[in-house]
C-alpha cells in the first residue's frame, strides 16, 4: 500500500536542508555552519543563491573548459533527451557513441583510435587498468599484474585509482588496495626547480626510478606505468624537461604499457587538445572526462592503442571481448553533450585560443612572486599553481583561507594542500586575467 499524504506529513521536517547530503571531499561540519551555495552560471561566472557574481578561476572542477550554460551543449542535452533517453551499449547500440569515438579517435594523439566510454574520470582509471591487464592476459603474458603509479599522482577515487595514487589521504583510510603497485618519486623538488614556466629544467633522470622497478620485480610482472602528464589535483607539477620520453623509452624497452591520465590536461587545457601532443609523447592508453562534456553531463572516455584493441579481437567472434561496461558507457544524453562541446571546442578554436594566451596568462600569474607567503609559482598552458608557505602547526590552512576569501571577494578559487590552483575556462578574455591576478593578490595580502 502507498504512504498516504498524512503518513508523508508524519515525518519529522528537517531541522536544518543542508543536513542530508554528505558531502564529498569536503569538511561536512565546518561548511554547513558558512555553505557556499551556486544557484547559477553563465559563461566565466556563477551567481551565489545570494545573487552575487562568482568569477570562475577553476572552470568548476577542472571541466568548464568552453564556459558556462553554452547554449550550444545545452540545446542538444535537451533534444537527446526528448528524442532518445537511454539506450543500452550492451548488445544493442544507438548512432551517437560510434559517432562521438570516431570523432574523438580523429582528434587523439596518432594511434590511439579506440575510444571506450564511462562515466568518471575515476571509472576511466579503473578501465584502464583493467583493459592493460587484460591485454597483456589476451596475449598470453597474464603474470603481468603489477602497476607503478607516482607519488603525488591523483587518479580518481576507485579501489584501483587509489592504490596507483600517491596522494597520502587519499589512500591512508581505506585499506591496502590492489596487491603489487609501487610508485615512482614525484618529480616536485623546489631546492632545483621554481617559479617556473612550463616544463622544469631538472629532474628528467628521476623516471629511472622504474629501471629500479624493474630490476626488483622484473619486466614480465609489470602490466603498466600510469602517471598524470602534469599532476593536477596534487597541486599543479608539470614534468621535468625529458621525464615523459626517458620513461616511454623505458615501458617500450619492457614492454610495459604507458598510461597517461589526461583527465585534466585533455580538451585544451595545455594550449592542445591533450598533453600528450604538447609533451610529444604518446601512451598506449589516455584516460579523459571532464572537458569531454565541457562539465555538463558525467562521462569518460578512454583511448587504446590500435595495437592494444586487435590484441582483444583474436578470440573468437561470437566471445565477449572484453568483460567490463557500465550501464551508462556511451549515454545518449552524454554522448549528444560530448558531441557538442567538440563543436564548441572546435569553431571557437579554443585550444589554440588557449595557447595564445599562455605568455599572458603566465606573466599575470608569476607577478604575484613577492606576495606574502608566496614560496613558488609553476604554469604551463592555461593551468597555474601558486604554493604558499605552511603556516607553523597548521598546514594547509593558508590555502584554505584563500579560497574563502577569495569566495567572499567574487572568486572561485580550488586549493589542494598548501597550494592555491587555478585553471580558467578557455574563454577567458585578457582582461579577466588580470583580474584574476588582481583579485589573488587582494586575497593573500589579507591572510594571516
Ligand atoms: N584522474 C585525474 C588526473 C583527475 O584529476 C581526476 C579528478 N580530478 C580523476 C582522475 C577522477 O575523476 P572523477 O572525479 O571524475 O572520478
């Protein structure tokens, strides 16, 4: 029997809305006594549920890459969903997926034409991992189970994310995660490398660090290295000058496949539709998510080599090749908004528009060098981190204090540890730079 209305009205009421929803990665206490609550957004800016103007330093999460509400995205969100609302990928399919691969495939870094769809950066990661062990089993070398990650690499919150992260809180609470991960050093060191300009100089010798590796487990245990091309979430490092190619010289002498989770850098966010064309060097799989949707609509997508994808079709053709999917892989409605951004990205020219104003935006950012606190800058394409020296006994909380300042001046900042991030949607004119610079250096003259 249903609940009547008067059993409904039975109910106690909530004493306080912001009670229920627990949320994620942040301090649930401390923010429902002080809540930041977006009602709106358009383009560079959200609007508060107080009505005030948020100008958006962080396209949301590192995924706004065209700017808010674009029509454009919006009105094919709505049409797929009046035309074709859910379709299954499993056995059946419907245009838009095969669509959106083909498109994406043209646009990936060469070779790597196979695109397989999911719903998060976190899901892209697992599926990555899970298709470099099936590979490797699918070409009857199934002792390759081991990953090496990198210390201070962020890649999603999935048991296998996890254990392939090196972010320390990310991974202390929950267990020992996948059996036979190492990790590399993180390649952060500012005794060598500060206030930089795209790549760091030193440093490119610490990918040796998988010959290490190598040497302890030996080759034929390693399934695959997963690193980020610039870490993000860990505080913006991009890789020191040679790093990338002294490490793919090192998976191809051992047949070890090399994963980049392009997560952030993909769509532009390096002045390139994904790092692994700027950094001039090519995995075997590329994991991505937020841009493809310019942020709209969940969805992943993750690339595999050509090499990789006919490993899987030798079996034969009426056998499962890969068993792994979600119910959501290729969503219409997503596909129809991935769709979209692309054309986005596409006639506005927004990774070149990006590249264009890397000099820009590094100049307004590296300006900042002398603030209080300030003890390094690093940038590279429209990306900036700006680290903060950690305040006796309380680390973090300078970080921390800036973003809420910020927030009450009329920006959005996204911080990690010590360290403030930035990374602007790729509309962002030039003098919204200098605002953003502007409103930062307001910000860290006022904290303690
Ligand atoms: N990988 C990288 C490199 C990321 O930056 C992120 C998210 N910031 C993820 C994976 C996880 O993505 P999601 O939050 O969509 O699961």
């Amino acid at each position: 029997m249903s609940a009547s209305p008067a059993v409904v009205a039975l109910r106690p009421a909530p004493t306080n809305n912001l009670e229920a929803f627990w949320m994620p990665f942040t301090a649930n206490r401390q923010f429902k006594q002080a809540p930041r609550l977006l009602a709106g957004a358009r383009d560079m800016h959200y609007v508060t549920t107080d009505g005030r103007e948020i100008l958006d330093a962080t396209s949301g999460l590192w995924c706004v890459n065209a700017g808010h509400c674009r029509p454009k995205i919006v009105e094919a969100i709505q049409a797929q969903a009046a035309e074709l609302d859910f379709a299954p990928t499993f056995q059946f399919g419907h245009p838009k997926p095969f669509e959106l691969a083909s498109r994406l495939a043209a646009m990936a870094p060469t070779g790597l034409d196979h695109v397989f769809f999911v719903n998060s950066g976190s899901e892209a990661v697992d599926t990555a991992l899970k298709i470099a062990l099936a590979y490797h089993r699918a070409r009857g070398e199934g002792q390759r189970f081991r990953f090496v990650g990198r210390e201070r690499g962020y890649h999603g919150v999935g048991f296998g994310g996890v254990s392939v992260g090196g972010m320390v809180a990310n991974r202390k609470t929950f267990g020992p995660g996948l059996p036979g991960v190492d990790h590399l050093r993180h390649t952060h060191d500012l005794s060598r490398n500060s206030f930089t300009r795209g790549l760091p100089e030193h440093g490119a010798e610490l990918a040796d660090d998988l010959e290490r590796l190598v040497a302890l487990h030996g080759a034929e245990t390693i399934a695959a290295v997963i690193v980020e091309p610039v870490a993000g979430s860990t505080g913006v490092l991009p890789p020191p000058k040679g790093y990338l190619e002294r490490l793919r010289a090192i998976c191809d002498r051992h047949g070890l496949l090399l994963i980049f989770d392009e997560v952030i850098t993909g769509y532009g966010r390096l002045g390139s539709a994904f790092a692994a064309d700027r950094l001039g060097v090519t995995p075997d799989i590329m994991t991505t998510a937020k841009g493809v949707t310019n942020g709209t609509i969940p969805m992943g997508a993750v690339f595999a080599s050509s090499d990789i994808y006919e490993a899987f079709m030798q079996g034969p053709e009426n056998m499962i090749e890969l068993f792994h999917g979600y119910t959501y892989s290729g969503h219409p409605i997503a596909c129809a908004a991935a769709l979209a951004t692309l054309d986005v990205y596409q006639e506005e020219g927004l990774f070149e528009r990006a590249a264009a104003l890397e000099t820009r935006w590094a100049d307004a950012i590296h300006g900042l060098k002398g603030l209080p606190h300030v003890i390094d800058i690093r940038t590279i394409g429209l990306v900036a981190g700006v680290e903060l020296e950690p305040m006796e006994g309380k680390p973090t909380a300078r970080a921390f204090q800036s973003m809420v300042k910020a927030y009450e001046d009329g920006m959005m900042l996204r911080v990690t540890g010590d360290i403030i991030a930035m990374s602007p949607p790729l509309i962002v004119s030039e003098a919204q730079i200098d605002e953003i610079a502007e409103r930062l250096a307001r910000v860290l003259k006022a904290i303690d």
